[in-house]
C-alpha cells in the first residue's frame, strides 16, 4: 500500500494553511471576501481589453484579413 505525495499535496497545503491562521489569529473569512473583491475589481479592469486581443486575434486568423 504506497501513498502517492501527490495526492496528499492540497489536503496538506490547506491544512497548512488553516494552522497558520489559526496561529497568527487571522480572520479567515474576512481575508478570503477582501481576496475576491480584490480579484474581481482587477477582473472588470482587464476584461476590456481581453476581449479586444480576442477580437484581433481572430480578426487576423481569418483568411480574407491577410491581403
């Protein structure tokens, strides 16, 4: 019976984690919302503009765009 380390890796990381913030006294649900917010205010300022590399991406795979 072998246990593979990869399969043990994020229950380890996790438990890591939740002892490291128990040992410091971090509020752990209000640092995971702060967390998202943050994500999703930079999320809304880059969308913009991937959806244009997108578009242009595209635009320049298509046959008739290369004359």
């Amino acid at each position: 019976m072998t246990v593979d380390i990869a399969s043990l890796l994020i229950p380890l990381l996790l438990t890591a984690a939740a002892l490291w913030a128990l040992g410091r006294r971090v509020d752990v649900y209000d640092a995971l919302t702060a967390g998202a917010s943050e994500g999703l205010t930079v999320l809304l300022r880059i969308v913009p503009s991937l959806i244009c590399l997108l578009y242009t991406s595209d635009a320049a795979d298509e046959r008739s765009s290369v004359d």
